[in-house]
C-alpha cells in the first residue's frame, strides 16, 4: 500500500514537494518548525447547538474547545 502525504498522521520532510514545485515561488514562504504551533478551524455551529457546547463546556469545568477535542476524539474511536 503507498503511503499519501496527505492523509498520513506523519508526514516526512519532502512529501509535498511535488506539489509545491507547482505553486508560484511567490507565494511560498519557508518557516521552520514547531513543536508548539497550533492549527485553528473555524467551525460554523446553529446558535442551539454553541449552547449545548457552552453548558457541556461549563459543567465539566472545561473551554469549549476542549469539548469540542473530547468529542472528536471520542468519534474517532468509535468509528474505529
């Protein structure tokens, strides 16, 4: 089975560089890594389901953010 940068949970040094050699050098920019750097989504949600989100959020003593973690989390490994 081959492996694909894309959907690999770790991809290696070089695996997009076939395709970022076909993206205008002008709007690449080269960064190094971090261990620490963040990825945010915006995820759009009806107003009902943000307080469901908030009141799950509040009696567990947690962020929404850390709710919304949990139950993706929890999804994954049921849909494993």
């Amino acid at each position: 089975m081959s492996k694909n940068p894309w959907t690999d949970p770790d991809p290696q040094p070089g695996d997009f560089d076939a395709d970022l050699a076909t993206i205008d050098p002008g709007c690449v920019e080269v960064q190094e890594g971090s261990p620490d750097a963040r990825l945010t989504i915006l995820v759009g949600v009806k107003r009902e389901d943000a307080k469901r989100l908030e009141r799950i959020a509040t009696e567990r003593g947690q962020r929404v953010d850390d709710v919304v973690t949990d139950l993706l989390r929890d999804a994954e490994r049921h849909a494993a």
